[in-house]
C-alpha cells in the first residue's frame, strides 16, 4: 500500500502588527473538530474554507528575522495533508480583513511514498484581496504536450 502526501512549507505574512497577531490568534483558536456539523459549515464559510472539518494546514506564528532585526511572521506548513483550497480561502479571508494591498503566493507538492502513475506533481497559487489564481503541474504539462502536438 502506498501512502500519498501533500506538502507545503512558507511564511505567508512578515512584520506582523500586534493587532495582526491578536487577530491570527483568534482565528486560529478554533479547531473546527470540536464544532457540529451545521457549525462547522458556517464556520468554515466564513473563513473561506472549502473543506469545514479541518483547517487542511498546520500555522504557526514565528520570530524571523529581517534587515530590521526580529519579525513576527506567519508560517503555513504540513507535511501530509494540505489543502491549497483551504489555504487560499483562508489566506484570501486574511489579505481581505488585515492587509488588502499585499499579495501571497505559495507553492505545494504532490508526493507518494511509492512510485505510482500520476501520483507526483504539484502546484502554485497567487492570492489577492479579489480572487486566487491557481497553476498546477499537472494541468501545465498536459497543456504544453497539447501545444506541441
């Protein structure tokens, strides 16, 4: 039996305000496992998760370090089980409530632990106050053996 992943790793926001801080703390403070099940669904809209019973990510708020010296910062990261939905939703609800004018992007990659048939790839996403743009391996490479016949 072979086990499938999917893995990301990155700071989303850098120079986070204490305010910024507070707010990512309160979104945070929810596990969605502890809510029923017509709660979950509310709460995930309203934080623009596709997925209610799990955030489909780990998040930390870390000390970085810039030119001006310590930072905090958001990390995004799993090892496993992330949802590039999940997270663009989230970080969408996030850009839209604490940093309009800012975009983030991020990558993900598909894994397996056995070698498989269209179980490797990945993607990207660009998220803004309006939308996200999505970009995946699969869908790229399928498109340019198209183009080039």
């Amino acid at each position: 039996m072979a086990d499938y992943y999917s893995e990301a790793s990155f700071i989303a926001l850098s120079n986070l305000t204490p305010v910024e801080v507070e707010w990512l703390v309160g979104e945070f403070s929810v596990d969605p496992e502890d809510l029923a099940d017509e709660e979950q669904e509310v709460w995930a809209a309203a934080r623009g998760l596709e997925t209610p019973c799990h955030w489909g990510f780990a998040h930390k708020i870390v000390d970085t370090v810039d030119t001006t010296g310590a930072i905090k910062s958001l990390w995004i990261y799993s090892d496993c089980c992330f949802d590039p939905a999940n997270v663009a939703g989230f970080l969408h609800h996030m850009l839209t409530t604490l940093r309009p004018e800012f975009t983030i992007g991020f990558e993900w990659s598909n894994s397996c632990s056995k070698a498989r048939i269209d179980a490797f790839g990945g993607g990207a996403a660009v998220v803004t106050k309006e939308g996200v743009e999505w970009c995946n391996t699969n869908e790229w490479l399928s498109m340019k053996m198209e183009i080039s016949g």
